[in-house]
C-alpha cells in the first residue's frame, strides 16, 4: 500500500494574519483542481490533514472530489513559528536555513527541527499500522520534508526541502516506511509505478 504527502501549494500572504489562518490563493486552488482526476488519485480511501487553513482547504476540495472521509490532526502542523510571526520572504528563507541548518537549536523561539520531526513522525505513525486505507496526508514543506528525511535516512538538511511554490507530493510506502519517489509538483506527479 502507498501513501502520499502533499504540501498546501500557493497561499494569500496576510502580514496581518496568523500564519496559519492564510488561505489559498487562487493559483493555489487552481493547482489542487488541476490534480483531481489524476489515476493515482483514484485510489484514496482517506485524507490526513494538519489543522492550518491552507491544508485543511487543499484537503477539502480533494476530499470533495473523492467523496472520502477526510480527518484533521493538529500535531501534523508546521514548525511552530509564531514567535516570530510573519517575516518578509528574504528574512524567512534566511531563518529557514538556520531551522535546517542547526536542527538541535531554536532560531528566535522557533520549534527546533529534531522536535518538529519528532512530533509530525510520531503523528503519522498513528495512521499507518495495517489495515491502514491508502491515505493521502496533507501538510506543509518543512514538516513534511523532516518526514521524508526520516523516511529514506538522511540527515535533516535543507537540500531535501521541496521546491520554492509549495503543491508538491511524494509517495512512500505503508508496509515497510520506505520513500518511494522524491518531490514531485503535484500536477506533475502520475503515481509511482511498479511500487507495493
């Protein structure tokens, strides 16, 4: 059995929002219509998602689509960042270095890398154990690529985050925990073939 991770693709950025209150932008909704029909898709029996607004609407409108349940976990969240709130692209990709980069250290109040991969590890381990349905999770970039860095044993680096824009997926596999391909915009992504 094969499950999927896709990140929350592009959002309305809100300097005067939480975080994790920012929506879809219409390129973004636009980016999750384009996937639904996908064969890959087809096979979705559930949707994980993290709580933030953005996940939770990339979530819905597949779960829509499909007519399957769809569940929401708080622990699948983001790397907490609300110490610092909103910060200016150049500033953010700079701290996200640092958060990659230094995975036992806090940068300005931060989650610390080693205990977002700890809590997004131990939160999907909980929906894996056989007879798990085929499941596609929903999250974000850096929590889903600490996932994937456990998930194939590499070091927590940044070189394995996704591509800038978000709406990307990978695949692994449900048995054995095995990555089976590595980011993937989604509207490019047509499945992993010959995988179990």
């Amino acid at each position: 059995m094969i499950a999927y991770y896709l990140t929350h693709p592009q959002v309305d950025i809100e300097s005067d929002r939480p975080v994790p209150l920012w929506r879809l932008s219409e390129v973004g909704r636009h980016r999750v219509k384009a996937i639904l029909g996908k064969p890959w898709l087809g096979c979705i029996e559930r949707i994980v998602s993290s709580a933030e607004t953005k996940a939770v609407e990339t979530a819905a409108i597949v779960a829509a689509y499909l007519h399957v349940p769809m569940q929401i976990d708080e622990r699948l969240g983001e790397n907490d960042r609300s110490s610092t709130g909103f910060l200016p692209p150049e500033e953010f990709e700079a701290a996200a270095d640092r958060f990659f980069g230094e995975p036992q250290k806090s940068w300005h109040g931060w989650e610390t890398a080693i205990n977002a991969s700890e809590r997004i590890v131990s939160a999907m381990e909980q929906f894996l154990p056989p007879p798990a349905p085929q499941t596609l999770f929903v999250g974000h970039g850096a929590v889903g690529t600490l996932f994937k860095c456990r998930l194939a044993g590499y070091p927590i680096a940044r070189i394995h985050d996704q591509p800038a824009g978000g709406g990307n997926i990978f695949a692994f596999g449900m048995a054995g925990r095995e990555l089976l391909c590595d980011w993937t915009p989604m509207e490019a992504f047509e499945g992993v073939a010959n995988a179990n």
